[in-house]
C-alpha cells in the first residue's frame, strides 16, 4: 500500500459566480474525513459562464470531479462528451465527471437530490410546484420519478416552454397558475423552486389564502390551511426562509433545500470517487455549518 504522504492529490471543485456561498466544500471533505480519503481536496472558485471552458481546459488528471452551479448549468453542456438523459431533458448539467480518456461525462444530481430528499412525503398523485426556471424542471422529473402524474405550475408570467416540453417528456399533466394563486389548492405536496424575491411573493400570497396579516398575525378567517401538506424549501440559507415560516405557520411540515443538497452532492461524492457516500456525515457537517 503507497502510504498517504506519497499518494497523488485528487481534485474536486464547486465552480459558479457567485460561489462563496456554497456548503459543497464542507459536505464532500465532511464525506472524505469519514471515509479516510486523506487524498482528497475540495475546493470552491468563483468562475463565470464566459471563463469555463478555459478553467476547465487548464486543469490537470488530477481533476476528477466539478460540481457547478448558477450560472454554468447550461453553458456546461459544451464541455460534455457524453451527456445523461436527466441532465439532458432538464436542459441543465450541475456534475462533470472526469473520464478516462480525460473528457467530460455531463450529470444533473439535483433530480435525485429532490426525489430521495421527499421519498418519503405523502402526494397522492399531484404535486404544486413553486417557479418554472431550471430547478423547477429538476422538480418536475423527480416528482414524475415518485409517481406524481399532475402539477400546478405556479409561475409569474407565462410558463416556460422547455418546462412545460420536459413535463410532456416526463409524462406529467401541468396546470399552470398565477403565482400568487398557489396556496389556494395546493395538495399534499409542494415544492418551491423560487429564489428570495419570489419566495417572498410566494409567502405573502400563503399568509393571504390563510386569513393572515404579514408576520403571522390573524386576520380574523381560518387559518392552519396546508395541514397536511408537505414543503419543500430548495433554499438552504437563511434558514427559516419566509416562505418556511408561512408554511409552518399555516400547518405545513417543511423541508429545508439541505435535505436536497445533501442528497445530490451524495450523488457527485459517488459519481467523483466510486465510493458509497456517508450521509450521516454530511447532514452532521452541513448543519453545523448552517448553525454557525
């Protein structure tokens, strides 16, 4: 056995602009501290859509693995010489995996981000997604993936038409519906796809289907209306979100976007290195992080 001072480094990556942000360097490295996978380094740079091909193209053997993130999901299409179906079809690739020959296999893991983080929700069929952008789309596959057949699509404006392409492909009937219109049939399981700003109009719209001023404050009908009702936060910061206090407010049990981050960058941590990816290890490390 080559002792652990005289192996190779192996690399891996979170690419995006902004990037400082991401938790990807403590779950993955939290994943090689558990598995002993002293060769390993994770690291973040901050890199834009006009700068990937270059940054990638410099880097070495070494480089096994690069998770990506806003705004190269798609531009990363152009680096792949092969190319999943999932990460196909939801038009957007947030996983390079490094091939033999060195080339580029492209992979999107934040549909079985989403699928393994709600395995376990109630649905009973139908779903309400929040946003129509390209996580939505990540949304709606792995919602077809638990065997939900029909979604209310809530969008400002108009649907996009590669959504709405991809819940065809998927087999899922989609109603769309104003935004602010959501909470008012939203079913057993919601999830919201939206950045800050559209959570924001997503929580208010909530809070006036429920009878309730901003806040949380009564406003005299009943409240307690997602009793039953599942949500899914894909937002991981800041944590509760104001959409998540609504929710919970309203009678939701919610999920935080850490179950989904943990589980898809479970999914790179096997993708990059072959190994079954400790997950108690990750949640302990991404919840600390988040505490702090």
């Amino acid at each position: 056995m080559v002792p652990a001072a005289q192996r190779p480094v192996l690399n891996a990556a979170v690419l995006g602009q902004p990037v400082a942000h991401s938790l990807s360097p403590t779950l993955h490295s939290a994943g090689y501290r558990a598995l002993g996978l002293t060769d390993w380094r994770y690291t973040a740079h901050e890199v834009g859509a006009d700068g990937l091909a270059d940054w990638v193209g410099e880097r070495d053997e070494s480089w096994r693995g690069l998770s990506l993130t806003m705004p190269l999901k798609e531009v990363a299409f152009e680096l792949a010489a092969t190319t999943t179906e999932t990460a196909r079809v939801t038009g957007a690739v947030n996983t390079l995996v490094r091939r033999e020959d060195l080339g580029w296999d492209a992979h999107n893991t934040d549909v079985h981000g989403i699928e393994a983080a709600l395995a376990d929700a109630p649905h009973e069929g139908t779903a309400t997604v929040l946003g129509g952008g390209a996580t939505a789309r990540s949304a709606l596959l792995a919602l077809a993936g638990l065997g939900v057949r029909s979604v209310r699509l809530a969008v400002r404006g108009e649907a996009r038409p590669e959504t709405l392409r991809l819940a065809v492909h998927a087999g899922v009937a989609v109603e769309v519906v104003a935004l602010g219109e959501w909470a008012r049939d939203a079913g057993r399981l919601v999830v919201s796809t939206l950045p800050p700003v559209g959570a924001g109009a997503a929580a208010a719209a909530l809070e006036g289907a429920s009878g309730r001023a901003p806040g949380g404050a009564s406003g005299g009908r009943p409240g307690r209306e997602l009793v039953g009702t599942t949500l899914m936060d894909v937002v991981y910061a800041d944590w509760p979100t104001p959409l998540a206090r609504a929710a919970t407010a309203a009678g939701a049990t919610v999920l935080s976007g850490l179950d989904m981050l943990v589980h898809q960058a479970a999914e790179q941590f096997r993708l990059f290195t072959g190994e079954a990816p400790p997950l108690d290890a990750m949640y302990a490390a991404g919840r600390q992080a988040l505490a702090r």
